[in-house]
C-alpha cells in the first residue's frame, strides 16, 4: 500500500509525495506516526498531531486531512491531505 500526501494552498497542489508501506489494509497499521513521519520527512514538513478522527478517516474512507491547526508550528498552506491506495 501507499501513502500519498498533498499539500493544497488556495485549492491547488503545491507538494506531493507517496511512501510505500508494507501492508495490505489501514487496518493492519499499528502505529501510523512512522508512516507519517517519512512521508513529511519527504516533504520537508512537520509532522502534524494525529488524532483518532485522523485514523478513523484513513481506515473508513482512505483519505484524511490535516489544517493548519493540526500542526504545532505554523504552516503556509490551508491543508494537508493524506490519501492510502
């Protein structure tokens, strides 16, 4: 499976990235702060607060977002999307 992170200001793409993970569903990930941690790594970004919502999304839709007001230090974009396939 992959990881594919978008960070959108003013509804276009401004950075994506996608890191492989080795599993077959979001269900079989214990601990998705690795994950999360190489994918911002890779786009140069802090890594946001995750929040039961967050992984509740990933596993029910494949799909997340993260605002602004998810990250502890300010950020130039208005959200940062996450999207497994």
């Amino acid at each position: 499976m992959k990881i594919w992170g978008k960070i959108r200001r003013d509804n276009r793409t401004v950075k994506n990235e996608t890191v492989v993970i080795h599993v077959k569903s979001a269900y079989e990930v214990e601990d998705w702060g690795e994950p999360f941690a190489a994918l911002c790594h890779k786009l140069n970004l802090s890594r946001p607060v995750i929040l039961s919502k967050h992984v509740r999304d990933l596993e029910k839709f494949s799909h997340t977002v993260f605002f602004p007001s998810d990250f502890m230090e300010p950020v130039d974009f208005d959200r940062f999307e996450i999207e497994l396939f």
